[in-house]
C-alpha cells in the first residue's frame, strides 16, 4: 500500500454533535485493522481479515471534506495508530485548511502508548479518547466503556467538548453505504449494548458483518 494510502472500513458524513464527538456534520474515518481484540469489540470485522477494507489515499479523503464542507473530522477504528503516518499526514491537510474545526481521535491504546507510538500525530489532534474497550464497565457519552479516557489537547477541544460527561447517551446515526454490488446500512455512535440485543431477540434480522463489497 503506497504510504498516503488508508485502509478503511467506512467513511461517513454529516455526524451529528454529541455523537463521538462535539459539532454537528462532521466527516468521520473508521480504519481497517487492530491488534488488540478487546473482548466485546463491536468492530471486530475490522481486523479479522486483515486485506479487506477499502483502500482510499488521503487527497481523495481530503477531497470528499473539501466537498461537503465538512465541520470537524473523526477518526476511528480499528485502530488508527497503526495508519498513524498517513493519517498524520491526512490530519495535517485538514487543519491546514480548517484550523477552527475538530479533529478527535479513538484509540484502543491508552494515552501514553498512544504518544509514545505517534508523538508527531499527538500534536495535531483536539481530542484523544483512549483505552481498550472493557465489556462490563458502562459507556459514558463519548466512551464505549467507562475506563476509557477523554483527553482534550486544544483550547479548541476544551472549548468544544466543555460539559461532555453531561451530553445525551446513546447516540446512533445509520449510515448507508452503496458500492457497485450492494447497500448496506451500518451504525455509528456508542450503542446501548443490552437494549440492541433485546431488540435483535424480537425481530428476524440478516446481519451483514463483511463492510465492503
Ligand atoms: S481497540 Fe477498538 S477495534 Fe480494537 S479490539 Fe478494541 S474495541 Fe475493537
């Protein structure tokens, strides 16, 4: 893979506020791969086949924010620290051209493995929301499980996410994805794990776990 390239799972538009982050459309990334398998992952189809994914470089990322306008970008997982050099490099062109507007980054690292990892990239976030995901500790709004870390960088991440242990829980947007082969809807945001499951008891659902045709 050429080294301004990404591999990702999903790319997705118009995140509304509170919902893994703070402004409202923001474009979010969802990165391909993880080493860490946290038990309970609801990502898991991002890492157990390691060459599926979609391959996108970073000026055409760059061009779809460009495009919509975007007010603030989002970058998940997987995990993204091990793309970190191109994301880097994705991160830099977005604040090059928007300094005023968010980025936030989720890792399953914890915040000193994750700057330790990728210093440079440290330095060009707002926010960092980091640590495994745990399945029996309770999600807070940003957070999967309440062990995980919101740590504001910026006087603009402090600005913006001021309150956010106090924000709605449970945000979920759906997300339709179309390729040349099929539709798919998935979702994003921090789920309420128990209320879905009991939802999936009472209805006959098809689940599609591959993310991209
Ligand atoms: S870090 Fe995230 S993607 Fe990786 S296994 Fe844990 S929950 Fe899943």
């Amino acid at each position: 893979m050429r080294k301004s390239n990404l591999r990702l799972s999903q790319v997705a538009l118009n995140l509304a506020a509170g919902n893994l982050g703070a402004a409202d459309r923001r474009m979010g990334i969802w990165t391909y791969g993880c080493n860490l398998a946290c038990l309970g992952c609801t990502s898991a189809h991002t890492w157990k086949e390691p060459t599926a994914g979609k391959v996108l470089s970073v000026q055409t990322l760059i061009s779809i924010a460009k495009k919509h306008d975007v007010n603030g970008l989002t970058i998940s997982g997987g995990e993204p620290s091990l793309q970190w050099k191109q994301i880097l490099l994705l991160v830099k062109e977005f604040k090059r051209m928007y300094p005023a507007r968010e980025v936030g980054l989720y890792t399953g690292l914890t915040t000193d493995e994750f700057k330790s990892r990728c210093p440079e990239l440290m330095n060009w976030l707002d926010v960092l929301i980091s640590g495994p995901y745990i399945t029996n500790l309770p999600p807070t709004p940003l957070t999967g499980s309440s062990n995980q870390e919101v740590v504001l960088i910026t006087d603009l991440g402090k600005r913006l996410y001021q309150g956010w242990p106090e924000w709605p829980m449970n945000q979920l947007q759906i997300v339709a994805q179309r390729s040349n082969y099929a539709q798919r809807l998935t979702t994003v945001g921090i789920p309420d794990n128990r209320r879905i499951s009991k939802a999936l008891q009472m209805i006959d659902v098809n689940v599609v776990t591959k993310s991209w045709e």
